[in-house]
C-alpha cells in the first residue's frame, strides 16, 4: 500500500488549491497544498494556514479562486 505523508491512498483525499493573478492579470499560476482526510479539514487549513501564507508571500497578488479538490482514489484512473 503506498503512503503520501501519513495518509493512505485509498478512499476520499481532500487538497487545497489556490488560483493567484498578478494585479494586472497577465500572469496567473496555482498553489496547491498537502492531503487532507475530509472535506471540512481541508477548508479549516486553508482559511488558517494557507490563505494567510499566500497572502504574505504575494501581497500584490489577486487570489481568484480558491476550492478543495476530491480525489477518490478508488474511481481515479490514469492513462498514460
């Protein structure tokens, strides 16, 4: 069984992602952040940790959107 962190990949993983533009918009690019177990983790660590982070570290930026992505490692499928 493979292990990103400390959580197993199987079942729900939650991870934050963030879309930043420059003021003008003519650049934009995402962040994104570690596993979480549940939805409601996920959004608790943005609004704490995340959001204040990136704020920081790029004042000028617009942050557009920010979401938790499911990643339902049991119906995920790559095709390479």
């Amino acid at each position: 069984m493979q292990l990103i962190g400390l959580i197993k990949l199987s079942g729900n993983m939650w991870t934050p992602l963030f879309l930043l533009c420059t003021v003008s918009f003519s650049d934009c690019t995402t962040y994104g952040g570690p596993i979480f177990e549940t939805e409601a983790m996920c959004y608790k660590q943005i609004q704490t940790i995340g959001l204040p982070y990136l704020k920081n570290k790029f004042p000028s930026a617009n942050i557009l959107q920010i979401k938790c992505i499911n990643w339902d490692s049991e119906k995920s499928k790559v095709d390479t």
